[in-house]
C-alpha cells in the first residue's frame, strides 16, 4: 500500500513539474519552442494542452512555412478532444485556406465526418443529419474520385436511413392510430423520397394494408375505386418483392379486396 502511495505522488509531481514547464515555454517568446513542444503534446494525444499551444502558433505562424502544418494539428486536436462541430469549423477552415494542400482533400472529408459524428439518432431533430448529408455529399462533388467515396457513400446511406426510420415510424403511428389516409400519404412520401430504404419492404406493406383499411372505412361511393387502389398497391408490392416474408399477409389482403370488390359489383 505505501509503494503504489509512493507511486502515485511521484506521478503527482512528475505531472505538476511537467504543467509548470509547458506554462513556461508557453509564456516564453520562442515559437520554434513552442511548436515543437505544441507536436509532442499533440503526438501525446494530451489534445486539451495541445490546443492551448496551436491557438496561439496561428498567429505566430500565419503567412509562413509552417502555417499549413499549425492549421492542420489544431483541426485535429479538436477531433481528438471530441470537440466535433469545432473541429468540423476548422477542417473546412483548412480546406480553403490551404486548396493546394496535399492535406485539403483528407481535411475536406474530415470536416463532413465530424458532421456525421455529430448526427443524433433518429428519434432526435434530424436538422444535423441533413447538415451532415450535405456535407458529405459536398465532399463528393469535389473530390469523385477520391479513395473515400465507398465510406462517404456509405455515411450518406447510414444517415439517409436515419432519416427514413423516423419517418417510418411517423408513418406506422398513423396506422396504428387508424388514421389511414395520414399513413397511406406518409408512406408515399417515405418510398419516394428514400427508394433505397432497408424500411422498403415494411413500408410497402403498410401502404397496401393501409389502402385496404381506407377503403373498408369509406363512403359506399368511395369503396370501389378504392378497393382497386388496393389492388394496385399489392401489385406494386408483389413485383417488387417477388420473394417476400410477407407473402401470406399480402395475399390475405389481397383476397379479401377482391372479396369487397365483388360484393360491390353484385350490390349495383
């Protein structure tokens, strides 16, 4: 017990001389100093500290050599710190400054993906999951041939879903409130503004049971045409899921508007 004591005050004094040390050189006047001393720390992964030295080498270093290489640790130590919308500010930032960097194109895809970290899950405000598909749909457009297009694809495709599962589950709220034109509406706008969805499938299937429970609720006037919507919607979902888990569920929505229709028909 009094060894890992003796350790750990030895620890404590060997951090304290190290702060005071780091204070010195940061208050002193030599920049060559301070930048190196800025990189060990960064090297360190002791970002907080970093930051406090890169801040002011901005300004020290600003129109000279070492300009580019100052710029760049700050955006990261902000990244390493978790400081994502900062980091984010500052790639970009980077990215301008610099557009002849061989450093401009990692910072450009660095700054949407600090957007993408900072993208709530789905049952949140999804105002920074669009600010992050459109940056990373801007970095796409600038770089098309960059080595990051296959995982920039696949974040936009992650956020987009984010985006469709809360629609989806709005969607399916309707239906299960029973209000039937709400969720048939809902689920059009779903599937065409999101095709590629991995809620597809599901969500087709609503927008037939829905139409179907639409129709049975209507006016006699209304049922027929209807009932036919229903039968559209089924043959939408059959030819686009051939093979499907919910083949049984279709079919039995399917018969049963037939069923509607016929006594529709032998009523007039």
């Amino acid at each position: 017990m009094k060894k890992r004591i003796l350790i750990f005050l030895i620890l404590l004094a060997t951090i304290g001389v190290s702060c005071d040390r780091y204070k010195k050189i940061l208050k002193g006047t030599d920049k060559e100093l301070k930048y190196e001393t800025a990189v060990k720390l960064y090297k360190q992964q002791n970002y907080s500290s970093a930051l406090q030295f890169f801040e002011e080498l901005i300004t020290l270093f600003r129109g000279t050599d070492k300009a580019e290489m100052v710029f760049y640790y700050y955006a990261y130590s902000y990244y390493g710190t978790g400081d994502n919308m900062m980091a984010s500010f500052h790639f970009k930032n980077f990215s301008k400054l610099f557009p002849g960097s061989k450093y401009s194109e990692e910072c450009a895809f660095m700054a949407a993906y600090c957007k993408y970290n900072d993208a709530p899950g789905y049952s949140l405000d999804q105002g920074a999951t669009i600010e992050a598909i459109n940056e990373l749909q801007l970095f796409a457009n600038l770089y098309p041939k960059s080595e990051k297009m296959q995982r920039c694809n696949e974040l936009i495709d992650e956020l987009r879903n984010r985006l469709a599962k809360k629609y989806f589950d709005l969607a399916t709220l309707y239906y299960r409130i029973s209000s039937y034109n709400a969720a048939i509406i809902s689920f059009n706008n779903l599937l065409k503004e999101y095709p590629e969805t991995t809620y597809r499938e599901e969500s087709m299937l609503f927008l037939l049971k829905s139409n179907f429970y639409y129709a049975q609720n209507s006016i006699d006037e209304k049922k027929l045409e209807r009932f036919n919507t229903t039968i559209d919607a089924y043959n939408t979902f059959t030819a686009t899921f051939p093979v499907t888990k919910f083949k049984k569920e279709a079919e039995s929505v399917y018969n049963n508007s037939i069923k509607e229709i016929n006594k529709l028909k032998k009523s007039n």
